[in-house]
C-alpha cells in the first residue's frame, strides 16, 4: 500500500506546474460533473415521486366527482312503480321481436314466484340467427320499453353454421303487485297459454 502511495507522489512531483494546474482542475470538472449527476438523478426521481403523487391526486378528486354525481343520479333516478296487474308478457314480447323482423318464438306459460311483496311472472324464450345489431336492439327494448319487465338471464352462442349468426336463451321477467296476485295471474296464464 505504501509502495502505491509513493508511486503516485512520484508521478504528482513528476508533472510539470502548468500539468498538475491542468490535472487539478480536470479532477474537480470530474467531480463537480459526478455531483451534477447525482444531483439530477435525485432531483429526477423526487419529479417521478411527484409526478405519481399529482396523478394520484386527480383520481382521487375524479373519483369523488363521480361519487358526488352518482349520489346525485341515484336521488334523481326515476322510482319504478310497479304495477297492479302483470304486463302480458308474451304479447309484450312478440310486439317488439315481430317489429325487428324476427321470428316469434314459442312462448311458454309463465312461472309465478312471491318475491318481497310482490310477485314475479317469468318465462325462458330462445330466439336464432340473429345479428349481433338486432341482439343488442331487442335487450333495449325489452328493457327500456317498459321498467316493470327485465332480462335477468342471458346466454349466447354462436350459430354452428354461420358465424355471423347468434342464437339467444333469456329470461324475461315482469313484477306485479301481490295483492291483486289472483286477479292477474289467472289472466296472465290464459294469455301464455293463448301464446
């Protein structure tokens, strides 16, 4: 270790004036250069940190924005009422697959369930070879055409033959009021029955 140390007081007292003023000052560029790149690393990372913290922070403003909204939407969403005597639902039903151009189907007789309070009719349909257009058309319609019916139960699959092609089990369900359960429900099966 010595023997290093000497070597290099050798080569220092070796140098000329004007190259140890040279090697002095290369020496300290050197090291203002490492500091600088130390100094921006750091500075970097804290800009990454803070970066992260303010994107951190938007989505946190947006997500009290939206809950603030959904509070609002929900206090101003309109009530469903349901109804005292049961929607027909195969006649509901057909009025808008006959108005896409599809082919009715056979429609069962509903199943009466006590659910809450009220009572639920419901029937399981299957439709084929519809388009994904007339799909997406039909649960609208079904859905928005009147609120006290619902799909509550969807499968798809692709035709076998044509791919473009759908066939469609659901669930299509109506709600009615369970004091008047006698007066609608028997008029409600004669109508499936008739489907």
């Amino acid at each position: 270790m010595a023997s290093v140390v000497e070597r290099a007081k050798d080569w220092w007292e070796g140098k000329a004036p004007r190259e140890r003023k040279l090697l002095t000052v290369l020496g300290a560029t050197l090291v203002l250069c490492i500091l600088a790149w130390v100094a921006m690393t750091i500075r970097g990372g804290l800009q990454a940190i803070e970066d992260k913290n303010q994107r951190t922070r938007e989505a946190l403003e947006a997500i009290q924005v939206k809950r603030v909204l959904d509070q609002r939407q929900a206090s101003a969403a309109p009530v469903v009422k349901i109804p005292s005597t049961p929607v027909a639902l195969d006649s509901y039903l057909d009025e808008i697959i006959t108005g896409l151009g599809l082919k009715s189907p056979t429609y069962p007789t509903p199943k009466e369930v006590a659910k809450d309070g009220y009572r639920e009719l419901s029937f399981r349909i299957s439709l084929e070879d519809l388009e994904i257009g007339q799909l997406e058309e039909l649960l609208e319609k079904v859905e928005t055409k009147n609120p006290a019916v619902a799909v509550t139960e969807l499968q798809v699959k692709r035709d076998f033959r044509d791919q473009e092609k759908l066939d469609v089990d659901m669930t299509v369900v109506t709600f009615y009021k369970k004091g008047t359960s006698e007066e609608g429900g028997g008029g409600d099966d004669d109508e499936g029955e008739e489907g």
